[in-house]
C-alpha cells in the first residue's frame, strides 16, 4: 500500500521572518533560540558574579562554617583538667590532693589585668566578683576602636562607679592610632596588649610570685577558681575553660571558651599579655564568659563596628536597632551567621537554641543587684536605647 511521504517544513515560520527581516532593517542582529538562552543564561551569570562580589564575606562565612566539621579540628587545650568546688569547701591540703596538686607555702598575690571599651557593667561584676581575692586591677583602656574609631574613655569617665576598688586599680589610656588601608584591627589589638604587658613589668616586683589573669573583661573567672589557684600550686600557665553565653545569661552557648588564662609570675618575669593558647591543659569550669551582654543597643553597635571582627558586619542592616533587640530576645547570631562548632550536632544544637529559665551559678553580684541587672537575667531581653 503507498503510504505519502509527508516532509517537514523546516522553514522558519512567516511570522519570525518578518520578525527578522524588521530586525535586520533597524540594524539590529537576528537571534535565535539557541542565541536567546545563551545571552538569558550570562545575564544570569554576570547577576550571579555581581551578587557574589557584594556578598562574597556572607557566602563564604556560611561555606566555611557549614562545613567546618567535615575539614577542620578545634583550637585550643586539649586536655582538661577536673574542677572540685561545694559551697562551704575548705581551700586546704585536701582540696588541692583532690586536684592532684601541692599546697602553696601561703597564698599567692592576685593580680586581674583587663583590656576594656564600653562594658562598664560587665566590670563591675568581674570586680565585685573577684575583689575578695585580688590585690590589684589593672585597667587599661583606649581613645579608638580596634578597627580605630574614635571612642570615648568609658572608664575614666565613670571612675567613681568603681570607688570601692580604688585603691587596687591601676589604670593606663593607649592611645590608639588609625589603620593603614593594608592593616587589620588586630594590629590595634595586638598594640593595646603589649601596652598591658608593658604596664604589668613596670610594677615593683611583690615579695613573692604573683598570680596574674589574663582574660577580656567578658571573661569573668569565679571567685571560687581564683581561690583554689591562690592555694594550690597548679600548672602554670594555665587556661581557664569556661562556661559561654550570648547576650545574657539566659542564652548558654556552650562550654568552648579557653582563652582565659592565669599565669604565675616571678620577679616580673612571665609570659606576655595575650590571648592566644600557651598550654594543652585547661581548669574545667572555670567562669563565664558573656559575650554582646550589653545594657544598651548602642553599645552593641560600638562593639560591632569597632572589634577585630568588625568584616563580620556584611550589611548595614546588621547595625539597625530593631535587628539587634530581635536577636537578643531570639538567641539568634547578631551577625547572622552559623554557629562556629566542629561537629554537627554542635551545629544544630546551637542552630536551635532554647532560653534556659535557669540562673544557678552566675555571678553573686549580678542576683544581689538583680534590679540593676535584670537584662542579664532570664526574661530580661529588652535593651535600652
């Protein structure tokens, strides 16, 4: 049977000739499907790049540390050593055996040395905290930021709120300097603790070792840990691990802070003021660091665009008032980005973060002054403006 061959019109079809042919009379080129999707896809492209470039911290911030457990190992002691304390414990032989050191002849002298910018309240409850055990305060402050923004002396402006302490605090301004265009707001850091070193070696050399705390003024040691340092000869240097929270107290963020650190000084002689790891071993449970646990949202954003990682803040969004109170009733990063954790049940752990009700531990000054420091408390999230 003869079936017709039916042959396809491969033609273009009337409508797009004349499409072109009008195309071609205004001297613009004729393109095909083909054409369309290529020129589609490097506009696509080019937006892609653009973003990229504008974004390029955020994405790779969130590369990095969505990631992070599967290629990189944390920092830090490796080794930590037990923590024994009850109230109402004697500081004796038998405490330090427990820990598995010797008693000291007598106790040693304490000093606390702190780099401070705007965070006042933090100080007076690390001073209130460890008045009972330390001898000297030493305070230094500076007219910048790190990332050298003009600053106001926090300190020296409210001296008389640390009265109490007057006659332990020895206080030095650094005056900072602005950054060249090639040099990072740790070279600023850097500086302010060399100015600290140098602050501590001028002192008259005491009697005996003197036992010296290294730490940011929102790395608070308890009291109790000091004490047991005072009287038992631990390992020196020795890091501090210590228990992390976000905003107050009742958002607890981990036991990952170790840069904490007490030295024992002879002479004057001892390791420089730093903030990096010098030992493999840490005292468990040490402290508290509260990390942005500011009273007002102002000083939130002092912090953000002045510390070391000020590239943190991608968009100017991050600095808005209504974003930062948000975050602080939320637990949520104020930088927006994933937790910094080496295992990913770390991650998600901190990813979904629930208030704790709980204020067992913390500070005695700040439940003693609870009305005072009712935004350090559970329940307290609204910031002042």
């Amino acid at each position: 049977m003869h079936v017709p061959l039916t042959i396809q019109n491969h033609r273009r079809p009337s409508h797009l000739v004349h499409n072109c042919h009008v195309l071609l009379s205004l001297r613009w080129p004729c393109i095909s499907a083909n054409g369309f999707l290529f020129i589609l896809l490097l506009v696509l492209l080019l937006v892609f790049l653009g973003f990229s470039l504008k974004n390029n911290l955020r994405i790779r911030n969130f590369l990095s540390y969505s990631t992070r457990p599967l290629w990189d190992t944390p920092i830090g002691p490796r080794r930590i050593l037990p923590h024994y304390y009850a109230e109402g414990i004697a500081f004796d032989q038998h405490l330090c055996s427990l820990h598995g050191w010797q008693t000291r002849d007598h106790p040693v002298e304490v000093w606390d040395a702190i780099l401070v910018s705007t965070e006042l309240d933090l100080l007076e409850v690390r001073m209130h905290e460890l008045g009972p055990v330390v001898s000297k305060f030493f305070v230094v402050e500076s007219n910048l930021t790190f990332t050298g923004l003009p600053k106001r002396l926090a300190f020296q402006e409210n001296r008389g709120r640390f009265a109490r302490f007057e006659g332990k605090i020895v206080y030095s301004m650094f005056h900072g300097r602005q950054l060249e265009a090639s040099e990072s707001p740790f070279m600023n850091e850097i500086e302010q603790r060399r100015h600290m070193d140098a602050l501590l070696r001028e002192q008259p050399n005491p009697d005996g070792p003197v036992l010296v705390i290294y730490s940011d003024v929102d790395e608070i040691p308890s009291a109790h840990t000091i004490k047991l340092l005072q009287h038992c000869a631990a390992p020196s240097p020795l890091h501090l691990q210590m228990s992390e929270y976000l905003y107050s107290f009742e958002w607890p963020a981990g036991k990952g802070s170790w840069r904490a650190q007490v030295h024992l000084w002879s002479k004057g002689e001892g390791i420089g003021y730093g903030h990096s790891q010098v030992a493999d071993h840490m005292l468990a449970d040490s402290g508290w660091h509260c990390t942005f646990c500011f009273r007002y949202i102002d000083e939130f954003i002092t912090k953000m665009k002045g510390y070391s990682h000020a590239d943190r803040v991608t968009d100017g969004s991050l600095l808005e008032p209504d974003w930062i109170q948000e975050v602080v009733c939320s637990g949520d990063d104020i930088f927006g980005m994933l937790p910094e954790a080496y295992r990913y049940k770390d991650l998600f752990d901190l990813l979904h973060k629930d208030p704790s009700p709980s204020a067992l531990h913390i500070p005695l000054h700040v439940l003693q002054n609870s009305d005072k420091f009712r935004f350090l408390l559970p329940g307290g999230c609204i910031r002042e403006k």
